[in-house]
C-alpha cells in the first residue's frame, strides 16, 4: 500500500464546520452559567457535543494518519456493537421483569 495515498480526503473548507460546535459550546456555557437547572441547557450540550464529535471524525479522516483512522474506526465500530449489546440485554431484562410481575 502507498502510504502517500489520502484514504479520505476532506477539503479544506469543511474545517470552517468547528466553529459550529464553538458556537453551540459557548451558548451552552453563558447558558449554564445563566441558570444551571434549566431543560434547554441538555439541548444546547447535545447540539455541542454531537457537533463536535462528527467536526472530530472529519478531522481525523482528513488528516491523512492512518493508524490513527484505524484506531478512531475500531473504537467506533466497538462503541456500536457495546450500544446494540446494551439494547439487546435491557430487551431480555424487560421481558423477565414483565415476567416476574405476572408471576406475582
């Protein structure tokens, strides 16, 4: 394999896209300051922090190291199989708990 070659390449202008999870993290911040207890402070943390993340893949995928690709998509792909596991187990949990409360 050509360690030269770009696996993905991501232009230039994309990395404008950080300030958007700079923006959401600011209001979150001025927000929280504000009024700690109130509901939109989840919206406005989720907005920063999902926006981040994919900001953080596009960098990554566009900074051409490879192991690092490797590592970020093997932890990514193990984070999806962890999340379907916990689904599949809280299934089997609220069939037993339905069970046992018909059985009382």
């Amino acid at each position: 394999m050509n360690d030269a070659a770009v696996w993905v390449p991501v232009p230039a202008m994309f990395y404008w896209g950080w300030l958007v999870p700079l923006i959401f993290g600011t209001i979150f911040g001025w927000r929280y300051h504000r009024d700690k207890v109130r509901l939109g402070n989840g919206i406005w943390f989720s907005l920063f922090f999902y926006s981040f993340l994919t900001m953080l893949a596009i960098t990554i995928l566009g900074s051409n190291i490879h192991w690092l690709i490797i590592i970020s998509g093997t932890l990514f792909v193990l984070l999806i199989l962890l999340i379907g596991l916990i689904f599949t187990l809280q299934a089997f949990l609220l069939l037993w708990n339905a069970w046992i409360m018909c059985a009382s």
